[in-house]
C-alpha cells in the first residue's frame, strides 16, 4: 500500500466506488445502459451574471418545482441530481458507526455507496420474489435504522410497490426513521406518486430528477421533497452553491409550461417503444422472462445473458448487466431507447449464434 493510501479513512480504502454505466465503458453507437433519453434536448442559456455567486436554492427552479409536483415549495430541495439527495439525507441522519440504512435489494446501488462513504451500516430487507416489500424483515431490522430507501418504480426491476405496503412502512417507522421513497422514474406512472402524503407523514422523503423522463441527466439536478423540518436539516449540510447559474437557467426552461409539455411527449414516446420492444421480445427463444416495467427500462432473463450482453457489446449495442444483483441472475436491463435502437436490440438478439436455432 502506498503511504498517501493509507493515510485514507479505512471505510474509504475499502470502498468499491458506484460503477455507473459511465465508468464501465465501452464503444457503442446504440447507448442502452443508463436509463437516459435517447435524444438531447436543445436550450439556450438566458442568464448571463456569470461574474456572481448563483442562489443556493434558485426561487424559479423551487416555485416551478413545487407547482409542477403539487407541493409547497418549502418542501422542496434542489441539488446536484437526485444521487445528492441521497448523499444529504445519510449526512444529515445518520451517525456513522452507529445507525443504519436500510433497502431492498435488488434495487438502485447508490443508496449502498453512500452509506458506505460515510461510514454507516447498511441493512438489506430482500424483495419478495414479485419484487414487492418483505414488510416482516424490514420491521425486523427497524431498530438502529435511520432511513429505509425504497425506490418506486424500482430500477432495474421496472415495478411500483404496492402503495398499502409503503403505508404500512411509514406506518411502522414514524417516530424512528425516515422513509424515502425514490420516484425517479415516475413520470412514467405519476399518478402513483406519493408526493400528495406528505401532509400526512413527517417522515416521508420524496427523491426526484430531472435525469430521465426530463431527458437532462447531463444537467445534474435533482429534488427532495420533504416537509419543512427535514429540508431546513438537509440546508445546513448542502453545500453554498450546489447548483451552477447554467443549471439553474436550464432547469427553469425545463419546468416552464412547455418544458413539461415535452416531457409529456417524451413520456409518451418511450412508452410506445417500450410496449413494442416487450412485443417483440416476448417470442424469442433466448429470453426467458420479461418483467412488467412502469418505466424507461426493461428487465429481462434470458437463457445466456454472458452471450447475449457480450455479443451485443461487440455490435456496438451496450447494455446493464445486473447477473450481480440479489435474485437477478441472467438479468440484463435495457433502456428504452428510439425506435431505430430498440429495432436494432431485436435483430442483434434473432441472430444470436446458436441460442435461437
Ligand atoms: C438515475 C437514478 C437516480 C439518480 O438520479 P440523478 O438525478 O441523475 O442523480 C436516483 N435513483 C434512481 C432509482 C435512479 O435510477
């Protein structure tokens, strides 16, 4: 070990990061492994007092946030993607070495990651094999646990959870814990949003972004939605000047009435793409099963996941593996892309050496 390693924190050196699609490469032209929007969207930069500090909590970004999920802009946080929200809740909650998070795998890896990071235990209350909560191991784990992170729909599984199992949740955790619901993808289904509960439970936190049905994951924002105690919390530890002025700006543009109105579309496009694509799939010899999805991706099994990913990748067609993942192995999740991109899956998986004939 080099002496500048170990001066690190031990949690640190022993630390696996986030292994974003991003970060694991490869050289495609048919990107299909990070959830994103296939097409980018065009904006023009409208603020231009570049030489000054911007708004820790720009006021137009909040207000047109709050309208458009239908709370008050008290509760609502604005920060670096939604994976900061994340990150905030862990430094504001809990005490390393003493409480825990808790999540149900299989699900999104940055609650894990962070928890990590800052030296705080992580609990995993396994999904049911439907994918929906085991609500007698999550009471089971209760005690010491600070947050439990649930994430509807649930990426990679595609699913919502059952609204009277997250009632059931909240119900067993007021007082000890909070609940964050992470609704990333529920522009896909947003009448399935828990954001109208929030009068009803202190406790409930709502993660959301603009990276996926807005289609701006380049942009880096995201939002928590919480009653005003905990977002007063969250404010201590964010840092001055989360978000940059051009973020801010694009933000604003995406929130106006025309900016929703194009995510409608968007919404409505993938949807599409997504009912063909499960279409089309469903007779094909290599898969074994597809999963219902409320969302921009598909979970699939097929019968040689290692074959299809890698034959695939050298097609230049890159997908999510999630073989690792509790209860997914044979899995690969496939974002939604355009049309042409979700053609180009199909003929790739009818042509597969050996596995079809
Ligand atoms: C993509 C994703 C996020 C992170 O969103 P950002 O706003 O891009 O940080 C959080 N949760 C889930 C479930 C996601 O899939």
């Amino acid at each position: 070990m080099s002496s500048i390693e170990e001066l690190a924190r031990a949690n640190v050196r022993a630390l696996t990061p986030y292994q974003s699609a991003r970060r694991l490469g490869g050289q495609g032209d048919v990107w299909l492994n990070a959830n994103e929007y296939p097409q980018a969207p065009e904006f023009q930069l409208t603020l231009q007092t570049l030489n000054r500090y911007p708004e820790c909590q720009p006021t137009q970004v909040i207000n047109r946030y709050a309208d458009y999920a239908g709370v008050q802009p008290e509760q609502v946080l604005v920060s670096r993607g939604a994976d900061e929200g994340i990150e905030l809740l862990i430094r504001a909650f809990c005490e390393p070495g003493k409480d825990a998070i808790l999540f149900c795998p299989p699900t999104y890896g940055m609650y894990a990651v962070s928890a990590e990071t800052f030296g705080v235990e992580r609990r995993t209350a396994a999904s049911k094999t439907d994918w929906q909560l085991d609500l007698d191991s999550i009471r089971a784990q209760l005690d010491g646990a600070k947050i439990i992170y649930l994430c509807s729909p649930n990426n990679p599984t595609g699913n919502l959870l059952a609204p009277d199992d997250l009632r059931q949740v909240l119900a067993m955790a007021q007082g000890k814990a909070l609940v964050v619901i992470d609704e990333a993808y529920i522009e896909f289904r947003l009448q399935a949003s828990t954001a109208n509960w929030l009068n009803e439970f202190p406790h409930l936190v709502i993660l959301r972004t603009l990276s996926k049905a807005f289609s701006l994951a380049g942009l880096r924002c995201g939002f928590t939605l919480a009653n005003p105690d905990v977002i007063q919390l969250l404010l201590k530890v964010i840092a001055p000047y989360p978000l940059s002025t051009p973020v801010a700006d694009i933000a604003a543009q995406a929130l106006s009435r025309e900016g929703i109105a194009k995510m409608k579309a968007n919404v409505a496009d993938i949807t599409a793409n997504r009912l063909w694509l499960h279409d089309a799939l469903k007779n094909l010899p290599c898969v074994e099963a597809i999963f219902p999805s409320v969302s921009n991706y598909l979970l699939v099994r097929f019968t040689a996941s290692a074959t299809v990913f890698k034959t695939l990748w050298d097609q230049g067609i890159i997908l999510r593996d999630q073989n690792k993942q509790p209860g997914l192995a044979g899995c690969l999740r496939i974002t939604i892309g355009n049309r042409n991109e979700c053609e180009r899956v199909v003929a790739a998986l009818q042509s597969l050496p050996g596995i079809n004939a």
